[in-house]
C-alpha cells in the first residue's frame, strides 16, 4: 500500500505500477481527454491514467492530488519519450524544477542534503499542491489552485521538447488564463460581486505573475494565435468553460464567447461541443463530492463563510486589534473615513500595508499574510470598524 505522504512514496508507486500506465501512443488528444475524466483540468482529482486505479480509500484529497500530479506528468514525458523510465523521468522533472523554482530547490537541498532526487521531487510536490493552509478559504480554493496545476504540466511539455524552458512561458499563459477567466465572467448578463470574488480566487492562486487589473480587459487584448500546441489550446478553452459553469447555466451570449475563444484558438466546432459535455459529465457526476459545487452558489457560500470567519476573528482579538490600531493613528483615521466615503487607490494601499503590518503582531491573524489571505483582506477592513465601533465614534468627525 502507498502512503503518499511517507518518505519514498515516489520510488514506490513506480515499483508498485510499472506495467499500469496507460500508453496513449502519441495521441495528444486522447491524453488529454483522459485529464478531464480523471479531473486533474478541473481541480478534482477522481482517478488515475492508469489501467486499474488504485485503492484511495484511506487517502486525504491532498494525497490524491499528489499523486494524479506526478501521475500526469509521467504522461506527458512519456509522450515524449520513446524508452521510458522512472529514474530518467525523475530526474527530467527535477531538472525542470530547478529552472522554475531555483530558490525553493535550493531549500529543498539544505533541508535534504543526501537527498535522492525523487526524495527531494516529493518536496517540490508537497509544494505546488500546497492548497491554502488558510482554512477560511481551503476548501473553495483548492479546486482553483489545482486547476491551474495543468499549467506546469504544459510548462513541461515545453521544456521536454525544447531542452529548455522560455523564461516568459509560465507567466505568458498564466496571465491569459485569468484575462479569460476575467472576460468569460464579464459577458454574464446577470453579474454578481461573487463573479468578481471568483476572479480574486484565481488571482491569490496564480504563482509565476503578478496582476494587477481586470477592469480594462478586452477581448482583442489576449493573442490566442500564439497558442500552436493542442494541448495549450484545449486548456484555455476548458478554463473559460470552468468560469461560466459557476453558475451552472450557458446564456447566448455566453456561448458566442466560447465560440469566438475556440475560433481563436483555430479549433473545430466539435472540440468545443466536446468541451462543453465533457465538463458537464463531469461535474454533475462528482458534484456532490466536490465542496465548490455542493452549494446552489458556491462563490456565495465561500464569501459567507469567509464573513462569519474573518468575524470570529476580530471579535476573538479585539482588544489587541483596537490597541494596535490605535497606536496607528493614519491607520485609524483612513479606516474612519472609510465608514463615509470611499478611500483613493493610494489610501487603500497605506490600509492594507499598516493592517498586514498588525497582522504580522497578532499570531492569529497571520492567515492574512498565507496565499489566499489577500483574498480576505478586504473583508476584514470592511468588518473592523462595524465590529470595534468604540474605537472608531470619536474620529468619525474628524
């Protein structure tokens, strides 16, 4: 039996399956495919590219996603690759990682100086599946956060067939994948601030750029023709797809933009047809497994769940927080005049940099500083002056 989160699970599961992979024969498509069925494109992982799936009952979901990780990128090396091999393969990926992530490689290295690479290849896995650790926000973002897992195994692919890996690569398709996710959710007819919550999720999941703005956005801004590999293609066209079932439903117009994104991207009409079923097989198949899609509007109940918590925790601390917040007298009366009138761009910077700043003194409030915590930031400014309103009468006239 495999435990995934006991030292060697990898060499393990190579030993254990050597005649289990499933060999798609060069077929890309058919690879790809077999991504969707196991969930690894959606976030939720269910099985295995293997020929008999494996016994998971005594896993965590983590564990499930560590191994459909390493499972998938086996795959795509072993499309590449015509004699295969799990030593050679290990330390493809190993190399691949430490152009991608030299500093965390190099930590893995002092942490394991003997380390064989498959030992240290279970660190930087334990690593990019790291869902957030911040338990407010676990549960809904993780489906996000894995989702955009794929875009490692394309980075690669790229890497597998060039020898080495363009260093704009990951931040390239990173950033189109939100502006996509940004445009699918601004052709709702009927938008909602948990549309605009659901980019924010996949905002605080990106890890290779920074972005900054998707109010600009248009549809001409996003140059899908670069874009040549089937497999870049099919999973820009899923990720539109992912945004607009949020809300379970394709309106017209919300069709017409798939259809131009697949137009774009040089795909047939039949992938698109596909795309839209496979999903919905998908999800209504594992729907009541998957805690993102449990609730009739899973954004809205992530978001209420997020209020009552961030609330707990300001009442939980609230001397503390009144005190630090008091000693910082710009940070009070920003937060005043925040009960009156909106603040300015620059003003909302200096509030969130002083509350990070507090944050960082009160152990129970540094979920804030975790991936994701940014996410809940702005709750948190939103609730402290409604739940210290002592703190706050004597300046609201100032």
């Amino acid at each position: 039996m495999i435990n995934p989160s006991a030292n060697g699970w990898i060499d393990k599961f190579f030993a254990k399956n050597q005649d289990n992979f499933i060999d798609f024969k060069g077929d890309y498509l058919s690879f790809y495919e077999s991504c969707r069925k196991t969930g690894f494109i959606y976030g939720y992982v269910v099985n295995f590219q293997l020929k008999e799936n494996l016994n998971t009952t005594k896993w965590s979901y983590d564990e499930i996603t560590k191994v459909g990780f390493l499972n998938t990128l086996f795959s795509i090396y072993s499309l590449e690759n015509k004699d295969v091999n799990s030593k050679d393969f290990i330390s493809s990926v190993y190399r691949f990682y430490n152009i991608i992530q030299p500093e965390n490689l190099n930590f893995i290295k002092k942490m394991l100086p003997e380390g064989s690479h498959s030992s240290r290849l279970e660190k930087v896995i334990d690593d990019r599946i790291q869902t957030n650790q911040n338990t407010i926000s676990k549960n809904f973002s993780h489906i996000i956060t894995n989702a955009l897992l794929f875009i490692d195994v394309l980075a690669f692919h790229y890497y597998l067939k060039n020898n080495e890996l363009d260093s704009d690569y990951l931040k390239n398709i990173e950033s189109d994948c939100i502006k996509i996710v940004s445009l699918a959710l601004k052709t709702k007819q009927n938008k909602s601030k948990y549309d605009e919550l659901l980019v924010k999720l996949f905002e605080n999941s990106i890890r290779y750029t920074k972005f900054s703005t998707i109010d600009s956005i248009e549809f001409s801004d996003i140059k899908l023709l670069k874009y040549t590999e089937i497999l870049e293609k099919l999973y820009l066209l899923d990720m539109a797809q992912m945004a607009l079932w949020s809300d379970e439903k394709l309106e017209e117009n919300e069709i017409d933009f798939l259809k131009n994104i697949n137009a774009d991207l040089g795909l047939e009409a039949t992938i698109l047809d596909k795309s839209i079923n496979d999903i919905n097989f998908f999800i209504n198949q594992y729907k009541a497994e998957i805690p993102f899609f449990n609730f009739s509007n899973p954004i809205k109940h992530f978001y209420d769940q997020a209020n009552k918590n961030v609330t707990k925790l300001i009442i939980r601390n609230k001397d503390r927080l009144t005190k630090e917040i008091k000693e910082s007298g710009e940070l009070m009366q920003l937060l005043a005049k925040s009960t009156r009138k909106d603040l300015s761009k620059e003003e909302k910077k200096k509030v969130k940099k002083q509350l990070l700043d507090i944050c960082k003194t009160v152990p129970s409030l540094t979920i804030f500083l975790l991936p994701g915590g940014g996410l809940l930031l702005p709750i948190l400014i939103k609730f402290i002056p409604q739940l210290l309103p002592s703190a706050f009468n004597e300046n609201l006239d100032d």
